[in-house]
C-alpha cells in the first residue's frame, strides 16, 4: 500500500455500528476521521450527525434527543435528524449556517452502514446484500475488532492465502500445507474474487468437529472470496458433502460457512473490523459455534501483529517500495478499484457509466 493510497474514498458504504447498539438515546461513535452522533428515531429509523454542534463546539452526544431532534446541552440549540437547526431558545429565528451536517445511514440484517461521502451519490445505490446473515437455514455469530492499520492492509490479507502456511499453520488444512492449487483471480470494474478448489484431501481437527465428517475421509474442498467495496470483504469456504451423509445440511448440498468482514477505516493507520460468520449446517448446535468462533478469532489474532508491525513501519517513514509476488495479484487489483475511486473523488477522472455497478444492491457472486 502506497502512502499515495492510504487514503480511503468516501463515496461508498461502510459498517459503522451493530443494529443493536444503536438506541433512541444519543450515542457516539468514531469512525471515518469524525465523531458521529448516532440515535434511533421513534419509527425506528437510524439518524446520523456530526457529533458537533454549530454554535460552538460542544459534542451534541452531551445533550439530548427530544421528539426526534437533538438538543445541545451547553444553550439548547436543537437540531432535527436532518441536521437542520430548528431552534436557538435565546432568540426567534435561527442563524444562518446553524445547520449541522448529517449522513445518509442504512439499516440492514445486523449491520449499520454509513456513507461519509456526497449525499446525492447515495440516494439511488445501497449497500451490498448480504444474504446469510438474515436468511433462515443459517446460524450467525460475530464480533468487533479494531487493528491498528490501514484498511487495505486489512484487504490485502483478506486476498492473500499465501500467508496461511506462516500464520495459520495450525487451524489450515493440509490443503494449504503441500502444493495448494493457484487461486482463479476475477476482477470486474469494481470488485476482486479469487476462487479454488482442493483436491480430495483430509479435514482438520476444527472442521471434522463442526461438520461432523469423519476425521478420516477425504472432502473436495472449495474457498472463494471477494473484495467488495473498500468497506466489505466476504469469504465462503465449503466442504463438499459425501453422498448419503447424515450431518449434511437441510437446503444445500455442501457445507458452507461464509465470513463477512466490514472494514471501516477510523484513521488512515487504523481500522475497525465488523465481523460475522454464518454456517449452513449444525444450526442449533453452540459447541459447533463455539469452536468455530475459537478459530475465527485466532485466525484474526494472528494476522493483527504482523499488520501492525508492517503499519508501524509505514508510519515511520519507511515507505519505500514493495516488491510484489505472483500471489499478490487479487490485491494488487484491489488497490487498483480504490485508486479509481480516489481518483474520482478528486474530480480528476471521468467515470464511465457502469462505474458504480458494485454499489448497486445484488447479492454478491460469491453468493451463487
Ligand atoms: S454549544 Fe451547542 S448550543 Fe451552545
Ligand atoms: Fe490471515
């Protein structure tokens, strides 16, 4: 990652909040270089605003929320969920400019997403659909995190399954141990998947204990995953079910479990990771999401030093140029998505017209 792209573009969705933390009253939440107010209208809808009030610059998460509008706690100015200015109690009218800047929030299964950039962008597009989190026939847990790195450090690992023999050496399927077969890398104007396939070949102990496959039978298995947008990264992994076998799920043929990561950059060196893994088998079965959360939160423990330490190297002026393996092809494609969009953000680019096609709400491939 270039210092030239540490930047993060702003015409786009990401996950700033679980649904549930989001209450009537005021809540603050830090994220995309600013303090945002949060709070939930009385029909149920999710208002954002700069967490600063325009009279001076008191956070407004200080005051309260009366009828749908925030009132500041320092003279009352009291704002609507749009930002307007509605009222100064020391005098009849409002002053110009008393407005506070709000942002368009949309509320979807367990995610709040938020999009920083130009309002009028975000009318027509939402953000990508996420199926598994909110469909019945799957199970879902997750989490938060926040490391202390650049997002598309976060992607970068995200599309790199070349590390997993180094760091995750020990919950990796002997897949990934010998020869692994090259990833299918497809890129399109907006998003990056790698895909690829096992040969037949054991199952760690982890996944034998959640599927219920026997330890030693041999499963084709399959892992696909995709760079999004700069604020989502999805990967599914999949054993393919033995004819006849009893543990195999309801609706679908094989079983799949898909981790869902929204990377949301809080500053340019550090980044707020929400996370979800949904399965399609051992629906009721919480020894099976206990483990299976044992591993995802490993997994992710030992990736954060190692994008940190490269961070903390970054940061300390140390940007001289990287050189790049053949396995760095998906990320490199990834960065080349959001050197367009900065690119564009700067007015410096002329989109063609499909360019947004990534923001448009479709369920992702990595779904079909
Ligand atoms: S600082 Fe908010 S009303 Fe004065
Ligand atoms: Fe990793």
């Amino acid at each position: 990652v270039s210092l030239e792209l540490s930047r993060y573009p702003l015409n786009t969705w990401y996950v700033i909040a679980s649904s549930n933390e989001v209450r009537a009253a005021l809540g603050s939440c830090n994220v995309l270089d600013r303090k945002i107010a949060l709070y939930r209208k009385r029909n149920g809808e999710i208002a954002a605003l700069d967490d600063r009030c325009s009279h001076r610059a008191m956070s407004l998460t200080l005051g309260s929320v009366v009828d749908d509008a925030v009132v500041c706690a320092y003279h009352g100015f009291t704002f609507g969920s749009d930002g307007r200015c509605l009222r100064v109690p020391s005098q009849e009218n409002v002053p110009y400019g008393a407005d506070v800047r709000s942002y368009r929030v949309f509320e979807d299964g367990p995610f709040v997403w938020l999009w920083p950039g130009e309002r009028a962008q975000a009318e027509q597009l939402r953000p990508p659909k996420l199926p598994w989190l909110q469909q019945p026939g799957w199970t879902t847990f997750g989490g938060v995190d926040v490391v202390a790195a650049n997002y598309l450090l976060l992607h970068e690992n995200a599309l790199d399954r070349a590390h997993f023999p180094f760091v995750h050496s020990d919950t990796s399927h002997a897949g990934y141990l010998t020869q692994p077969p090259p990833l299918q890398v497809e890129v399109t104007e907006t998003t990056v998947s790698y895909a690829r396939s096992f040969p037949p070949g054991p199952l760690t102990t982890w996944q034998a204990a959640a599927t219920g496959l026997a330890m030693n039978g041999h499963y084709v298995q399959r892992e696909r995953g995709e760079f999004v947008s700069p604020g989502l990264h999805i990967d599914v992994m999949e054993i393919e079910a033995p004819v006849g076998s009893v543990t195999a799920p309801l609706h679908e043929d094989n079983f799949r479990t898909v981790f869902v990561r929204g990377f949301t950059p809080l500053r340019e060196d550090s980044t707020l990771v929400t996370w979800r893994v949904a399965r399609n088998y051992a629906l009721e079965d919480r020894s099976v999401t206990q483990g299976l959360r044992f591993i995802h939160e490993t997994s992710m423990a030992e990736d954060k030093p190692f994008l940190e330490d490269i961070q903390a190297n970054r940061s300390a002026g140390d940007d001289r140029i990287d050189i790049d393996a053949a396995a760095d092809s998906a990320a490199l494609r990834a960065q080349q998505i959001v050197a367009r969009m900065l690119l564009e953000e700067r007015g410096s680019f002329r989109p063609r017209p499909k360019s947004r096609q990534q923001q448009v709400r479709k369920a992702s491939p990595v779904a079909r």
